[in-house]
C-alpha cells in the first residue's frame, strides 16, 4: 500500500538538459563580453605599452587557456617577435618593445606557430608531446600540453599570431577555434588599424613640416623667385619677386612670349628650358618693368638671374625656377666711376692739348725774345695763367680720385683691379671677403685665392676676356679664403685701362648663401613633390573648380587614371547630392572667405561606390592664381567598423532576445541599460518602459534585495548565484534562480552586470516533491518497523506524522461509538526536542457534540480547516475545542474499518494559520491512515 502510493520518480535528464542550457548561456555572454571589450580598446587613446597588454589581459580573464601571447612579424630579421604575453595568474601582461625580445624567435613554416602563419590555417594542437614540430625550451620542463596558434591577418595578409596554451590536454575544441578566430579577426582588425593610423599621422606630420619648411624659405628669402609650369607661365612669386616688379604680373603672362626676353642673347637658352636639358645664369641683363605692364613704373633694372628646370622621375619637366639678383645698386656705381673716370680723362686730355700748344709758342716767341720782350711778357703771363689752371685741374683730380676712394672703399662688394695676374688695387670689402689684407693680396697671384679645382677655368675665362673674346660677363666659382674655408663667389668683369696697360676692374660678391639657398630650395620642392607622388595619402589641387593637379593615390582611391581627372570638375567625385555644396565651398575659400578647412565628405569612385572621407583644405596658388590644395583621409574603414559595432550592437540584442529566459543588463548603479524580449513579456504595461529604471524599482517594489547577486558581482568582480522568490510570478510563490556576472573594462573595473533570471519554480518543486516523497517514503518504513510486534508504538508514529506535516500536536481519536481512547502526542513548536510524550486511554473526553466535523469526514477524504475562526455556526463545539488549546488551523483525517465504517480520526494541529496542505501533504497522511487502520482497531477492539 505504501510504494502504490509514490508519483512516478523525476527524469534526471531534464536537469542536466537544464545545467547544459545554463552553460551554454554563460558561455555566449562571455564570449559577448570578451568581443565587447575588444571592441572597447578601440576607442581609447593607449600606448602600445597599454594597449597590447590590455589586449592579452582580455583574453587572459575571460578565456579557458592558461597562457596567451601575441607574437609579430619582424621584417628586418624575417622572423616571429614576441610582443605580449599573459598569464591566467598574472595581475598584469609583460609587454616587449620592438627588439627588446632575447627569446626564441621563429621563421615562417619554423615550429607550429610557424606553421599557422605560413599556412594562414589555425593550428589546434590537443598534446604537444604528440607534435614533432614542437619545439619546446631548451632546458625546461614543458608545462603545456595543449596548444592553439590562431594566424593574425588583415585582407590576405598574415602579420602575426596569436598562440593560447593550457596545461591539461585536450582542451580546445572546435568551438573555441572558432570564437578565438572571431576574436583574433577583431583583434589583427584593431593592431593593422592602429599600425596604419600611427603611419599615416608621422607621414602628415613629415609633410606639413616639410611644406612649412618650403613655404617659408620660398617667401621669406630675398632673391626674387619665380616658378613657371613647362609652358612658361607663371604659377608662384615670392614677396622678393614682387617688390622687385613692384607691379602684379599680366594675367596670363608667359616668359617664353616675353618680347624683352626674345631681344636677349640668351633667349636660345631659355627655350631649352623647355626640354630640361640646361641650367643657366643670364648674365647681368637689363629690365624695365614697365615693359611688362603699365602698372609698374619706368625704371632700369639690372637684374643677374639664373634658370632651372624641375624634373620628375622620368625626366619630364614639373616646373622651371627663376632666380633673380638686384644688381641695380652696384650697377649705378660702376656707370658714375666710369663717367666719372671718362669726365677726368677728356679735361687732362683737352688740357695737355692745350699746354702743347702754349709750349710750341713760347718756344717760338723765345727765339724772337730780344726782338718782342713785350710779347714774352705777355706770353709769361699767359704760362702763369695756365700753370694755375693746370693746378686747379690737378686739384680737381686729386678731389676726383678722393671721391672714387671713398665710393670703392665704401662699397659692399669687393672691388679689385687685376693687371699682369696681380691685384693692383683692391677695396677693403674685398679684403673682408677674402681675410687677407691689402698688403697681402697685393703680393699675392689673383689665382692663388680660386679653389684648385676651378682655377683652370677660370683663368681661361679670364684671358679670354683680356683677349676681347665673349664670354659671360658674371659668372661663379669656389674661392679659398685665408683661414682655408671655401666660399662660392660671384665676379663682374670690366677690361680697363690703368696706368697705360690693359687691366681688369673685378666687382666680387660672396654667393654662398644664395648657392646653398637655391640647393636646398631645389632639394625641398623636390622631396615635397616626391612625397606627394609617393604618399599613400591622396592629394588634389582645384583652381576654381577644376582640378589642375593628382597624385597616384587620388586615382588608386577614386579609380580614375590622373588623364581623367585632371581638367575635370571636382563635381566628378562627389555624389550628385553633395556636388553643389562643395563647389560653392571650394570658390568661396579661393575668393578669400571664410569656409571650413576640415570637413566630411563622400567621395565617388569611378565605379560608383562611396568612400567616406575626412578633407582638410588649404589656400594655395596655381599658375599665379587662387588655388585649394585638398587632402584626403580615407575614413571608410573606421565607418565600416562603426557598422559592425552597430552590427554587434544588434546581434547582441538578438543574442540576447533568443534566450528564452528574462535577462537584464545593468550599469554599476544597478540601473537598466538592456532587457531582452522574453524579460519585456514579463513585465507588465505599467513598468514599461525598464530601460533607466533601477532594477530593485521593477522587480522588488522600489526595496533593494538582501544579498543581491548583482551587488556581490559588483563588489568581488565574480561571477555570484542565488535563488529567491519569482518576480514574475503572478502569486509570488514561484522560485527564480538569479545569476550575475560582471563586465570588467581593460583596467578590470567594473563597468556593469549581466544578469540572467531563469524560472526554476518546476525544478524547486520538483526537488521539494522527491525529497517529501523519499521522506515519506522512509517515514512508512519507520511506521512498519513501529507496527512490527504485538504492542504497536502509535506513540512514535504520532511524532513521525508532526514531523512530516511541521504540526504542533497530533492526536488519534476514537469515536463514541466506541469506547472513548484518545492517543495525544505534543511536542515545542520548534519541533526538534520532544517536551511531553504521553498516551491517554479513557473516556475522559466526550466527542459526540462534534457531529459537524465527522459528517464532513463521512466521504472517507482528508478535512483541512486553514482557520478555526471562520468555521460556520453549526462548527461551534469544534471551533470551541481548537481555540481553547490555542490552535488555529487542523487537518483531519478519517479511518475506516474494513467495512467502511468510520471508527477513528487522526487530527493534526497548528498554532499559526495553514493556508494550504501539498497534494504529498494529503497522500502521506492517507498512507499512514492505511497502514495504521486495522492495528489500530485491533487495538482499540482489545482494549
């Protein structure tokens, strides 16, 4: 009677299916998490120290491996560098700057990390001891058994690896290949990226200073520069350039078509420019620049210029560069000496005339002296006269020549006057330039002070000179000064006359600043210009809203070959949408107006797709007008990587809304930040919406939890369970199990909690059901062991029935039809210690007032009374005798004879109000009424 009246026993299959579920769950929100905080690095603004380390720590706390490192490629010594490595055990990660690694390093195909990377495959090793490529330490003991090498690569490109280790063998499945796959594609993402981003701000940085640099020496320098294209026009002047024209030049003025230009002897050489197969220096030319536009005024200049062109890599001339000198000053100087030295010459050369005349007629009046004395007197008067004049005349050149004195001596270039390779006469600017004195110099050969490797030349110039040949009337060489340091110098020749033999008036000027200003100007615009051509950074030159000039990495990113773009509107990369925007921007920033120089902007590729791009633009000048220099910074990849966090984003809601449990994500204030579906059908209209709201407002009527899972986590950075009442229960009687794990951002702080709610009402009753259920099953076997015998002990199955039922006294009763036996056992109500055990047989309580209580126990069915005060008036001897004991509620049971009579009653008392008795409650209780029944009457028969 006892095993017929168990339920059928509960599947163990259904609570592993329910620990596997579990798991599963914890699983996916770790892997969550781990992406989470990947994804988190992103954003920070770490050193390499901080970030690789923040990388392994990551993988470190939130993976099953005791061990990760991150190795990378080293292209100077071809081979695998550990960069990072972190232990489960280790507080923080140990970071390696490049070359800073002494360890063992491995070549592509080397070991089988080498391997990973010269496969590109992921290499999952459940026991190393079973690999022959293995190569453990030398030396030490291996403490690794399983091994994972996940190969790091961007687009194709394999650039490192990521090795995970753990001590038992076995460990990796093909799950964790495949979520550590995820995980290393994220993280080769975030170091490519971060590698690119570092490149691409030293290569900004390297051209914004070397620009500068340009800009600043073109400007400031004092020779006037100016920069052609190959056709001749005019694309740049410096400040120099126009203060020397003292006027703007001509709109679409052309050097080659100059008419001035065209009357220059060197005109031939100019157009040879064209070809770049000649650098020149013109020669001291003269220029009025009224002859180029009526603004200027009209002046002579004497300019000395040099020209240049600027070739590319294959030879084709970029620009051709102007270089001019003001020798005007200098020029001014030489026409007053010379004037002045022609004005000297005429007056000695009219007087002498005029004293050989005056000598042949005194020498004529001499021989006739005896015959005309008065004529003698008169022509002695006449010679006294001219004796004075003479004087005054050479006065008049002692004066002059004073003058010239102080004009050379004074003058800023050097000055010399060469006669038989001899300097004659030199000015004191000269001897500074030279650091010898004059007394030196003048026993000096005039070659001795030209660089060796120069002399030759020079000499022949200058004997070509003295020979009236042509040659340049300016032109350059190295001289040595007398502490030996060598000096580029400029010379102007003149062929004298001095002393009655043929000389050479010398004008020096030190050129050596110019010379190295011009080379590293040269240098400059060449580096400037290779680096637009070879930057990976794409750059465009727009004038109006055309474009003049693209680099090679314009057409790679627009996929338009340079023919195409250049003349073409800027219209041509943008999106239709946009097109009149940017156009009205680039003519107000070239008109002088102030415009964004920094902006986002789409930019279409030839084949129509859409680059999102960062532009920074800049006023320049192209071929003498306004002109915008714009960059561009390809922002699509990071867009994309936006995308995919947005991507993320939804497919953790996803993830999150496929769970079919409630689960809420927190911030460390224990407000809700994320619910998912099934949590949202939980709740009622009257909470929505959650998100905001602190978690203990919708689940616990505004009172914080005790022992509150989530504030554990937050406090112990664990993972923390605990099982309470269901919120979402209708009556609150259900049972939840609430299970909280921390999200720790890279310094491990925590940032928040996710907490999963799971309904485990079922399986708490299932397990409370199986226990009362072996309870109750052990408590019949006691009951048989206790009716065992010829004296039954009702006593002891009394207690076995307070215990099961946590009743504060039972009793068993005979009817009066009978004679009147009452079995009474009592105990304290913390039903631990027995305080009274007592058995009393007589009829010293009458139960026959009691008519309502056994009509209801007539179906032979359990009666269960939650409340004594609510029994109904015809209850009244009933309630009288509950209340009077002091009890408050009572189950009773009815026992039946074999004939169906009812001849006893068990009864079952509480102090405290009962609502409800269990199902179990009810069939334990008939169990024993079966068991007890036909001992009990024997008993009751016999006594």
């Amino acid at each position: 009677m006892a095993s017929s009246s168990l339920p059928p026993s509960f599947p163990p299959q259904a609570a592993d299916i329910l620990r596997q579920s579990v798991a599963c769950y914890e699983k996916i929100v770790q892997e969550i998490s781990i992406l989470r905080r990947i994804d988190d690095l992103d954003e920070t603004a770490l050193g390499d120290e901080e970030f690789y380390s923040s990388l392994l720590e990551v993988l470190a706390r939130g993976l099953f491996a005791d061990n990760c490192s991150l190795m990378l490629w080293d292209e100077e010594r071809n081979s695998l560098e550990l960069r990072c490595a972190c232990s489960f055990s280790q507080d923080r990660a140990t970071f390696f700057r490049p070359g800073e690694w002494t360890g063992a390093r491995f070549e592509s195909g080397q070991g089988i990390v080498g391997r990973a990377l010269e496969t590109g495959v992921t290499q999952s090793v459940p026991d190393v001891m079973l690999d022959p490529e293995f190569i453990p330490v030398p030396g030490k003991r291996i403490q690794i058994r399983s091994l994972m090498c996940i190969p790091l690569r961007v687009r194709g490109e394999l650039f490192g690896a990521l090795n995970l280790s753990n001590a038992s063998p076995g460990v990796f499945d093909i799950h964790s290949e495949k979520i550590l796959e995820l995980i290393s594609s994220r993280m080769a993402r975030l170091i490519r990226e971060r590698r690119n981003a570092i490149l691409l701000q030293e290569a900004q940085s390297a051209a914004l200073r070397d620009r500068k640099i340009v800009e600043q020496f073109f400007e400031l320098n004092p020779y006037a520069i100016g920069i052609c294209d190959p056709e001749g026009h005019v694309v740049r002047t410096n400040a120099a350039f126009r203060t020397l024209a003292m006027a703007d030049l001509p709109a679409g003025w052309n050097i080659f078509d100059d008419p001035v230009l065209k009357s220059m002897p060197f005109y031939d050489n100019l157009l040879k420019l064209k070809e770049g197969r000649i650098t020149f220096w013109t020669g001291e030319c003269c220029y009025n620049p009224h002859d180029l536009t009526p603004e200027a005024p009209d002046m002579k200049l004497w300019l000395n210029s040099a020209a240049f062109p600027v070739l590319d890599d294959q030879g084709q001339v970029l620009q051709i560069i102007f270089i001019h000198e003001n020798v005007t000053p200098r020029k001014r100087v030489e026409e007053e000496l010379q004037k002045a030295l022609e004005e000297t010459e005429e007056k000695v050369q009219e007087r002498g005339y005029e004293l050989e005349a005056a000598h042949r007629e005194v020498t004529l009046r001499n021989a006739q002296l005896t015959e005309i004395n008065q004529e003698l007197t008169a022509i002695n008067a006449e010679l006294s006269t001219a004796m004075h004049e003479r004087t005054a005349t050479e006065m008049q050149l002692r004066q002059s020549e004073q003058r010239y004195r102080s004009l050379v001596d004074n003058a800023t270039e050097g000055i010399a006057i060469c006669q038989d390779d001899k300097l004659v006469f030199v000015n004191s600017a000269l001897c500074a330039l030279s650091g010898y004195t004059a007394e030196e110099l003048a026993k000096m050969c005039a070659f001795d002070l030209i660089y060796p490797e120069d002399r030759e030349w020079v000499v022949e110039v200058y004997m070509a000179q003295l020979a009236g040949d042509a040659t340049p009337q300016q032109y350059e060489f190295r001289a040595i000064r007398k502490d030996g340091e060598v000096r580029w110098a400029g010379i102007s020749t003149v062929l004298i006359e001095w002393e009655g033999k043929p000389a050479t008036l010398d004008f020096y000027s030190d050129v050596s600043e110019r010379k190295r200003a011009s080379q590293e100007l040269k240098e400059s615009q060449n580096r400037f210009f290779a680096l637009a051509e070879n930057t990976g950074t794409p750059i465009f030159i727009i004038q109006g809203v055309i474009i003049v000039y693209a680099n090679p990495a314009l057409s790679t990113l627009s996929g338009y070959r340079r023919e195409e773009l250049i003349g073409n509107s800027i219209a041509l990369l943008l999106p239709p949408e946009q097109s009149d925007l940017y156009t009205k921007q680039a003519e107000a920033r070239q008109r002088g107006e102030t415009v964004p120089t920094r902006f986002s902007c789409e930019l279409r590729t030839k084949s129509g797709a859409i680059r999102h791009c960062e532009i920074t633009a800049n006023l320049s000048a192209w071929d003498g007008k306004s002109a915008s220099i714009i960059t561009l910074l390809d922002m699509t990849p990071f867009k994309e990587a936006g995308d995919r966090e947005l991507a993320n984003s939804r497919f953790l809601q996803q993830t999150l809304d496929s769970i079919q449990e409630s689960v809420v994500v927190l911030d460390r204030d224990q407000r809700i930040q994320r619910v998912n579906a099934h949590l949202q059908k939980m709740c009622t209209t009257k909470q929505m919406p959650l998100e905001g709201k602190f978690c203990y407002d919708v689940f616990n009527a505004g009172k914080p939890c005790q022992d509150c899972p989530c504030v554990r986590a937050i406090r112990k950075k664990t993972a923390q369970r605990s099982t309470g009442p269901n919120p979402f229960a209708p009556d609150k009687t259900g049972w939840a199990e609430f299970n909280a794990y921390p999200l720790l951002n890279a310094n491990q702080e925590v940032t928040g909690v996710v907490e999963m709610i799971r309904d485990v009402s079922r399986d708490v009753e299932c397990k409370k059901r199986l226990e009362r259920q072996l309870k109750s099953a052990e408590s019949l076997l006691r009951v048989q062991r206790l009716l065992a015998g010829n004296a039954p002990d009702f006593s002891g199955i009394l207690e076995l029935v307070g215990e099961m039922l946590d009743a504060d006294s039972t009793y068993i009763l005979a009817l009066p039809e009978m004679k009147q036996m009452v079995l009474t056992h009592k105990w304290e109500s913390d039903h631990a210690d027995f305080s009274e055990e007592q058995i009393e047989i007589g009829d010293r309580t009458d139960f026959s007032p009691f008519r309502w209580l056994r009509d209801m126990l007539k179906t032979g069915q359990a009666l269960g009374i939650p409340n004594a005060s609510s029994l109904p008036h015809e209850a009244t001897s009933e309630k009288a005798m509950l209340l009077k004991y002091g009890y408050v509620s009572n189950l009773s049971l009815p026992l039946q004879n074999k004939a169906g009579g009812l001849f006893s009653i068990i009864m079952v008392n509480y102090t405290h109000l009962h609502e409800a008795w269990t199902e179990s409650d009810i069939q334990f209780l008939h169990a024993i009424g079966d068991a007890i029944a036909t001992p009990l009457e024997k008993t009751l028969y016999r006594s």
